[in-house]
C-alpha cells in the first residue's frame, strides 16, 4: 500500500469508523511513516477544534419572532380553507 | 420516532401551531447554528432558521414517518440555507452596481464565546482560533462546507449525514476526508495562532 492509501484511512480513523483490522493497519504504518504520523496529527489537531466551536446562543426574540409567523401562514392557510 | 412525536406531527398536519412548536423546540438552536455557518450573521442566521421552520410547517405532511424530524429539519435547513446564499448573491450583485460605497460586506462577524475560566489573553486567543476556523470553513466549497459542519460540530454520525444528503456511507467517507484535508491545509497559514496555543500543526 501507498501512503495515498493510509491517508485515506486517516479521516475514517478519527471517526472510529474503521474495522479492528484497518486501525491497526494504520497505527502500524505511522510508527514507521512521519509523514502519515504528521498528516494524522494535523487532521486530528483540526477535527479536534472543530468539536469544540462554541454554539451561538439563540436570539432573544426568536421563538417569539417564529410564533407570530407561524400563527400567521396558519391564519392565512386557514382563511382560505374556509373560503373555498 | 417515539409516540409523542407521531402525535404531534398528526396534531401539526391539522395545522396545530403549538404541536408544531413543541414537535420542533428542542432543534430551534440546531437550526439556527447550522444556519450561523452558512450566513456568518446573526440576523441573516435567523432569519433564515425561521424560514426553515416554516417551511417545516408547510410541508409537515410530506414528512415521512419512517425518517426522523432531525434529519428531515436539518436537510430543509441545508436546502433554505443555500437558497438565501444565492438570494443574497444576486442583491448584493445590484447592490454593488447601485451603491459600492459603503465597504463593508456584511460578513464581518463578532463572536460571542460564553464566560469561562481562561485569562483575557487565552479567551482572545481561542476566539480568534474560533473565528478562523468558522471563516476557513465557511470559505470551502459548498459539498465540503456542508459535510464538516454536520459531522464536526453538529456530531452527527456517517448513517445520518447519509440521509440528510441522500449519499452513501461510502460518499460520506471520502467527501468528509477531502473536506478536512482542505480545511487542515487552508488552516495551515494561521501556524503561529495555533502553535501558542500548543498545537501539533507544524
Ligand atoms: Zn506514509
């Protein structure tokens, strides 16, 4: 196998998403490849951030904001039922 | 889906209003953080968070009851989202032949991290970080863009993004590699960022 082909595995791997078999495959090749090791590092270094983005609070006004215009397309469709 | 949530969506196709609320108030910050990552703005992101849920409301009827109401909010969210993008597209491209004066673009944003125990200097830090991240994230191409965002902050496993996307397992894989490794190179210009703060990216 190429190094291409364990950097396939990387993303995967990270995940959890590769079989017993894979995984050690991998863990086996970046004791001997620093390339692939940096590479799996890197990757992990970056998911790793990603995980942990704050989520943005909710605006104040937004349920209200949603209630009111759901009331509204509700009051339209029914009108409308009624009419016709 | 459990019981309650079949109740409510029969409730909600009868135009209940409230059943739609409750079937959707636990996805309400979900959406609207899916929807911050493809505006970048608080207003737009709400706005269009709300648009999704109408659109929820509308087409609550065309929910089938073998998926679930978090893959089925999340893919109208996706689908809402790239909709206004294009919208906005399209205003800012008249905007520009009416009036480039003011500068700006909008897409500047201030991020809000909640109070914790780090010092000033490391909260500067990881809020700068942070709006790296979402900046580079926001700039990959759409598919990427996409997949990321459902798999690393929203969590969601390989099975679910499968659904929402309507890809394979294997699509899933391969797509979510390419998106990190892009984002790990375009990442790889801010070193000095991530380096004080004990990274591993060289
Ligand atoms: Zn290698």
């Amino acid at each position: 196998m190429y190094c291409e082909n364990y950097r396939e595995m990387i993303s995967p791997y990270i995940d959890g998403m590769l079989t017993e078999n894979e995984r050690a495959i991998l863990e086996k090749h970046v004791l001997d490849c620093d390339e692939c090791k940096n590479e799996l590092e890197e990757i992990k270094f970056v998911t790793e951030h990603c995980h942990q983005l704050e989520k943005m609070p909710l605006p104040v006004d937004f349920k209200e904001q949603l209630h009111s215009k759901l009331v509204n397309i509700e009051g339209i469709r029914h009108n409308s039922r009624n009419s016709s | 889906m459990d019981l309650d949530e079949e109740k409510l969506v029969e409730r909600a196709c009868n135009g209940d209003v409230e059943a739609f609320e409750q079937l959707i108030e636990p996805y309400h910050s979900m959406v609207y953080n899916l929807a911050f990552h493809y505006l970048k703005e608080y207003h737009d992101a709400s706005e269009a968070a709300q648009e999704a849920f109408l659109r929820a409301f509308k087409a609550v009827k065309t929910f089938k009851k073998n998926s679930t109401i978090k893959t089925w909010l999340y893919r109208i969210t996706i689908n809402t989202c790239l909709d206004t993008i294009k919208k906005k597209k399209n205003e800012k491209r008249l905007i520009y032949i009416n009036e480039a004066k003011d500068g700006s673009d909008g897409s500047e944003i201030e991020l809000q991290i909640p109070s914790s125990d780090l010092k000033p200097d490391q909260i500067l830090e990881q809020k700068a970080i942070q709006k790296v991240i979402r900046d580079e994230i926001s700039k990959l191409p759409k598919d990427s863009k996409t997949i990321l965002i459902l798999r690393d902050f929203n969590d969601l496993s390989y099975e679910e993004i499968a659904k929402i996307l309507n890809i394979s397992l294997g699509t899933v894989k391969s797509r979510l590699s390419r998106a990190r490794n892009s984002l790990k190179d375009n990442l790889l210009k801010y070193r000095e960022l991530f380096n004080t703060n004990g990274s591993q990216i060289k």
